[in-house]
C-alpha cells in the first residue's frame, strides 16, 4: 500500500459530493479521479474538489491504474453491476447502501470480492460516527441494562417526482432500500442478524413504491424494534434504545450529533459531536493497510442479513422491482 490510499469516485451527485468533501478530512487518503456517465458532469465535480482525472465513463476509472478503492454512489439498482466492474478491474470498493437490491445480488457481490481476495464494504455511515459509537459503548457496558426495545424511525416528504430515484421502481425506489435500511442496521447491530419474525405493513403510492412502511422484529430473547420509514411523510427521525435500566435517545441517529443517556435516579449523561464520511473512509484505510478484505464493524454477512430481511419485508407489502 502506498503511502495514501488513492480513491476514485463513481458517480457526481449529492452523495458523492458530500462523501469527497469528507475524505478532504481523513488521513492518508487522496481523490485521485471522479467519473460520471456525462465528461461534463465529471470535468465540474473535479474541478471543484480539485481531483486530477475526470472521466466520462465508469469503465474508465475502474481501469485506472493508479486507484487503489472506489467508492460506488450510483442508484441502488446499479450498485451490483457497478461493484462487479471494479472487483473486475483489481479495485476494492466501498458501495453506498443500500448494499444492493436483493440478498441474491448482495451474495454475488460478496462471493466475487472474496473469490478475488478484495476489500468490499456497504458504506454504512452511520455506524462508524462518534456518537453513534459512544452510546453503543454505553449498550455495551451494561448502562442500560438488558436491551429490550428499540424504537427508531427515519423518514421525510419528498417532493412528487414519479420519475426520480427516490419514486420510481425502475429505479429500486421506495422507503425500504432507500431509509429502512438505517434501522434495520441499528436493529441488527444491537440484537444481531437474525431475528425470529418480522411483521411490516406498508402504504404503497400512485408511482408503486412504499411511500410509508412500519416494520416489526421480534429477536430469540423476547427483544422487539420497532421501525418505521417513509419517503412522502415527515416523522422525528430519531432512536430510542430501551433497556431494563434506562433509555438511549439517538436524535437523527443515522447522523447522529447528539445521544442521551437517561437511568433512574442519576444525572442524564450526553455526548455530542460531528458527524462525517471521513470516519468510514478511515475504516476502509485501516483494513487496507491491514490486508483484510472486509471490516469487522460493518461485515458482509451483516449486510447480507440486512438485505434478506428487506426482501422478507418487501414481500409481506408487495413491492417488487422490474426484473427481479
């Protein structure tokens, strides 16, 4: 490995703008090349965040020589074909969540890494900020007691696009993949991969995707979470871990600034802090100057696991996407 860990970009949009932005903050780590499906889109993001190489084709940056990681912000019905493009071409890759559409593809992906002895991970950012990281430590030093329930939501109204990514099938759109993802994460992160029964009721839009969804996961020692998501409805975005002796509040929990630890009869401690890509970029450093293909914070079974419940939930609605 290379003094810096040299990253390439696929794709230009928001995501992809705020996550090179971040990287500007992690050590070791240098953009050496963003690619878009239009040169122009390519030329202004390069331009902007200063990066050397702009390219008008993904098959251009996944075949640069001088990349070491690619980190893939396309559509979620292209993460696995465009995985698969830059595993071919020797790159390993962290891949926006959701991981992919299905637990097939999520399988293929993991199998192609592995078989080429390459880093993969489903940048799951939530799960590598501080905060989010300083109230797991309190989970995991018993403050609460038993982890009984979690409670968490995430969702927000967009704004009528049938044809936007958000609305549209095609697309793999729909509140599920695109925010449930979150708390499944946080679910399986506190209670583990499998749960023992799911239950989810869904309010399927004009466009035919779910708009809003509630989803309820029952674990083996009695544990439920409580999860809700919607894309056409504004709701509090916010974590409750409930234990035995006392509570969690995570507002915003998947870019969590803020968590708050109540027990009875003791003060509420907080911590705050700023949330960041950089942090996951600092995990995909570590591993690669590691030699490990895959992290222990955010493994490839787990999102495997996490993509299986998806298509159990997206069964129970009804919401399947074109060429499944």
């Amino acid at each position: 490995m290379a003094k810096l860990v040299r990253w390439g970009i696929l794709s230009t949009g928001r995501i992809a703008d705020r996550f090179t932005s971040d990287l500007k903050k992690a050590q070791g780590a240098e953009v050496v090349a963003v690619a878009s499906r239009s040169f122009t889109r390519a030329e202004i993001f390069a331009a902007k965040h200063r990066i050397a190489r702009a390219y008008g084709s993904y098959e251009e940056l996944a075949r640069d020589p001088e990349i070491d990681v690619i980190y893939i912000a396309t559509p979620h019905n292209f993460h696995k074909e465009h995985t698969l493009l830059c595993l071919a071409n020797g790159k390993h890759v962290l891949c926006e969540k959701p991981f992919a559409i299905n637990a097939k593809e999520a399988r293929q992906m993991t199998a192609y890494a592995r078989e080429r002895n390459l880093f993969l991970m489903e940048a799951m950012w939530s799960r590598f900020n501080p905060v989010y990281q300083r109230a797991m430590q309190w989970v995991n030093d018993g403050l609460i007691g038993e982890v009984r329930m979690l409670k968490a939501d995430f969702g927000f109204r967009t704004a009528w696009q049938p044809e936007g990514r958000l609305l549209n099938p095609v697309l793999a759109g729909g509140s599920i993949l695109d925010v449930a993802v979150y708390p499944l994460a946080l679910a399986s992160h506190l209670f583990g991969l499998k749960p023992v029964a799911i239950q989810a009721l869904a309010h399927m839009g004009a466009s035919g995707v779910d708009e809003q969804a509630g989803i309820v996961l029952k674990y083996a020692n009695g544990q439920l979470a409580v999860l809700a998501s919607a894309i056409r409805t504004r709701i509090p975005n916010q974590a409750l871990i409930l234990g035995s002796e006392g509570l969690i509040w995570l507002p915003v929990f998947w870019r969590a600034r803020l968590a708050v630890l109540w027990r009875s009869k003791k003060m509420p401690r907080i911590t705050w802090g700023a949330p960041g890509y950089q942090f996951e970029a600092a995990e995909v450093d570590s591993c690669l100057r590691q030699n490990r293909i895959e992290s222990t914070v955010m493994p490839l079974a787990e999102s495997i696991a996490i993509t299986e419940i998806m298509d159990q939930v997206r069964e129970m609605i009804g919401m399947q996407y074109p060429g499944e």
